[in-house]
C-alpha cells in the first residue's frame, strides 16, 4: 500500500506539472499575441494614416487640376470653386502627411522633393489662372499643354503612388502575419486543450484507480476483520465446548467412576464381615463349635465371599473400561493430525466395504454419493474413525423390522467448508436424546446391545479436531440423520486457529 501510494503521489504529481506547463504555455502564448495584435494594430493604423495622407494629396491636386482646366476651357468661374477649396486644403493635408510619416517612421518618402513639386505645380495653376482672369485665356491653354505642367503632376502622383502601393503591401503583409499568429494560437490552444483533456484524463484514470484500490484494500481490511471477529467468535465457542466437555468429564469422574467405587467399598465392609464368621471357624484350635457358628462359616465361604469378589471384580472393570474410555478420547485430543490430500469418495467407499457384506446379506443397500468427487486435506486415519463408527452404528442398530438402507452425501459449503450427511433407516434416536447421544458413556433407546456409551463421543472428539462439528436430526423409529461439517484444508485451519 505504501508503494501504491508514491505510485500516486508521483503520478498526480507529473500530471499536474504537465497541464499547469501546457496551461502556462497556452497563457504565454495568448499574451504574446495580446502583444503582437496590438503591434500590428498601431503599425497598420499609422501605414493607413500615411496612406490615407498620400491619397487626400492626389485627390486634393486631381481636384485642383480639374478645376483649373474646367475654368480655362470653358471660361466659367464655377469651376474656381472647385479648384480653390482644393488649393486651400492642400497645406493641412501636406502637414498630416509629414506627421504620419514622421510617426510612422519606417516609411521612406522623400519629402522634400513632394513639396517642391507640389509648390511647382501650384505656381503652375495659380499662373494659368490668372491668366485666365486678365482674359489672356489662350495663352494660359498654352501653359497648360506643356509639357511640364504634366511632368510635374506625373512625378507628384507617381511618388504618391508609391507610397500608396508600399502601404497597402505592408498592410497586407500585417495582416497576413496577425492571421498567421492567431492560427497558429488557435491551434496550439485546440492541441494544448486536447492535451489538457487527456492529462485531465490520464488524473481521473489515476484517481479512479487509487479510489479503488483504497476500496479494494478497505474491503479487505473489513474482510480481515470480519474474519479476525469470526476467530474469535470460534475460538470462544472452542473454549466454551472444552470448558463444557471439561465439566462433563469432572460429572464422569464424580459420579460414573464413584459409583464403582462405592459397590467396592460396600462389599469390601460386607468381606470384612464376612471374614469374622470365617476367622471364627478357622482359628477355633480344636474348640468345639456351635451349629450356628459352623454354618455362617460355611455361607461364607459358599456365598458371601464369591458374591462380594464378584461384584468387586465387575466394578473394577466397569472402572478399567471407564478410564480406558477416558483415557482414549484424550489420547485422540493429543494425537498429531497428519493433513493430507485424500478423495473422500475413496474414502467412504472403501470404509463403507467392511459393513457392506453385512447390510447386502440382509438385503439391504448402500449408496455413496460425492458432488464433482470433493477432495479434502485432512488427517485421513481420524476421517476412517469417524465414518467407521457410525457405519458400524447403523449395522449394530438397524431396525428389526426392516433391510437396512445406508445413505452418504458430500456437497460443498462454498470454497472452505464440506458437507457430509450419513443417513440410515434404523431404530432411530429420541429427539430428546440428540445431544445426549454424543456425550460418554451415555446410551439411548433400548439397551439390548454390548456397548459402553464411547462410541459417538469418540466421534465427535475426532470431528471437533478436525475443525467440524457434528449433529444428528432423527425420530425414534424413523432413522438417524448425522451431519459433518468439516473444512476442506484442515493445515489453514490448524494455522488460523494455532496462531
């Protein structure tokens, strides 16, 4: 967690320092042609100011120049107007030529030779004018068809229209580079806009990811949790079963294993009595004895002494077979489990072999059957036990009345646990008595049958080592059901439950 979390943090990191450098760029960028735009604006504003200077100076002397020849021609002094608003505006029209080329500053016209020709076209006007005015009109046509009236106008409009045509390239020119920048601005937006949106989604992607890793890790920390509470949980049920089964032990040691020891007790007072009648006949030494005396000597030794040895024999081994008992379970409780990959369907086929002849000769059957042949890691001589026991029950107490029918089913509990339920048509089991039944020494039902109450407390000893538990589901005279649960690797269950 620790590496995914500067995994992150470097990865956010480079993303933020990616869009903030393509943010910054496409501000710059923006800036500079901010700047560039406005350059161009105030160079174009004073080329059109020195164009439009140059324009109102040929249209000014065009103007001029039509109202002299107008006047001249056809001797009619409204022609004048015309030409002496035209001559009146030149002077300022000069002047704002001369400031737009002085602002302007990169524009090359030559000035000084302008004015001369514009003062020598003037005084050429003005002279054919007044000529006209004193009447002399054929000599001021004269003037006018020279040929240096002409040159003048000529040279004055050719070095304006120069300088018209420089401007308009130049300004095309301005244009054309702003339009230039501003596509290219344009586009490095679009393509830094596009690299913003994918950084933008390279960080989703990343956040995205982190966001479900903390998730994924979260639920895992939750499942370790729910897992840690549920070993606890068990491993207060293990505590709360041994203190039980501890306290059951004491109740068999206190009472089951007294009571012999109590009949021991009462015949060996009963011996010593006895004794006394025979000590009396023994020790007479040639002493004539009563009738009396002589037969209580004789019921002793014939009776009394054979009847209390028995009884103290039998309770010697009622209390052998009751620590033998004792002793056996515990002895399963400190064996070493030995967990190994073993087929259960193998298993219980081949323990299922030692009581089929006995169940086929009666006419009877039995049927195994394991859901996708379930394999389990296990301690395989505890798994023979425990199926050997019960499958020996149902023989030793199937029903009179009927063949006996033996039933095993496996299926799976999801991916750790295993269900095995041994079912068979036999006497049957008081509802009252399903938990006495697994408890020592305690049998149920008709007692018509050897045994000494062992046989399913060692089975559920060994099912509860295993990591199982064991119960049964019966009615009297319908048949037993007893039902395994078990964990399909007993090694992760000695790990979680040793650690």
């Amino acid at each position: 967690m620790p590496f995914a979390q500067a995994s992150f943090a470097r990865s956010s990191l480079l993303m933020l320092l990616v869009g903030s450098a393509i943010l910054v760029g496409i501000v710059l960028s923006s800036f500079f042609l901010a700047a560039n735009t406005k350059q161009y604006f105030e160079d174009v504003v004073q080329l059109r100011a020195v164009r439009s200077g140059a324009a109102d100076l040929v249209v000014l002397l065009q103007a001029a120049e039509t109202g002299q020849r107008g006047y001249l021609v056809t001797q009619d002094d409204a022609f004048l107007t015309p030409y002496s608003e035209a001559v009146s505006a030149l002077p300022k029209a000069r002047e704002r030529l001369h400031a737009a080329v002085a602002a302007e500053g990169t524009v090359q016209v030559p000035m000084e030779e302008l004015d001369r020709l514009i003062d020598d076209k003037a005084q050429e006007m003005e002279a054919t004018i007044d000529l006209g005015r004193k009447g002399d009109f054929a000599g001021a046509v004269t003037v006018v068809k020279g040929a240096y009236g002409r040159q003048v106008m000529e040279n004055i409009t050719a070095i304006l229209s120069k300088v018209i045509s420089e401007m308009d390239e130049r300004v095309d020119t301005g244009t054309k580079e702003l339009n230039s920048s501003a596509s290219s601005l344009q586009w490095f937006t679009i393509g830094g806009g596009i690299v913003i949106l994918l950084v933008l989604g390279g960080a989703i992607t990343i956040v995205s990811q982190h966001v479900r890793e903390l998730q994924r890790a979260r639920s895992e920390v939750e499942e370790l949790n729910a897992s840690l509470e549920e070993r606890v949980n068990e491993r207060t049920e293990d505590l709360i079963q041994a203190n039980r089964e501890i306290q059951r032990y004491a109740y068999i040691v206190s009472h089951d294993l007294r009571a012999p020891l109590v009949n021991i007790m009462g015949f060996t007072s009963e011996l010593d009595a006895t004794l006394k009648a025979v000590r009396t006949f023994v020790l007479a030494d040639g002493e004539e004895l009563s009738e009396s005396e002589i037969q209580e000597a004789r019921l002793a030794v014939e009776e009394d002494l054979p009847e209390a040895i028995a009884f103290i024999r039998t309770s010697t081994k009622k209390m052998d077979a009751l620590i033998n008992a004792i002793l056996k379970i515990s002895r399963d409780g400190r064996r070493e489990l030995k967990p190994e990959r073993i087929n259960l369907k193998d298993l219980l086929e081949t323990t299922a072999a030692s009581v089929y002849h006995q169940v086929n000769d009666a006419g009877g059957e039995v049927t195994i059957a394991v859901e996708s042949t379930r394999s389990l890691v296990t301690d395989k001589f505890s798994l023979e036990q425990i199926f050997g026991n019960l499958f020996d029950n149902a023989v030793k107490y199937k029903h009179p009345d009927r063949p006996l029918t033996l039933s095993v089913k496996a299926q799976p509990i999801g991916r750790a646990a295993v269900r095995i339920e041994v079912a068979d048509n036999g006497r049957g089991i008081a509802p009252e008595d399903h938990e006495r039944v697994f408890e020592l020494f305690r049998r149920s039902g008709v007692q018509d049958k050897p045994g000494e109450g062992i046989g399913l407390a060692h089975v559920r000893s060994l099912v509860r080592n295993l990591g199982g538990e064991i119960t049964v589901t019966s009615t009297l005279g319908g048949g037993a059901t007893f039902i395994i649960r078990l964990p399909t690797d007993l090694s992760q269950y000695v790990r979680s439950h040793g650690s």
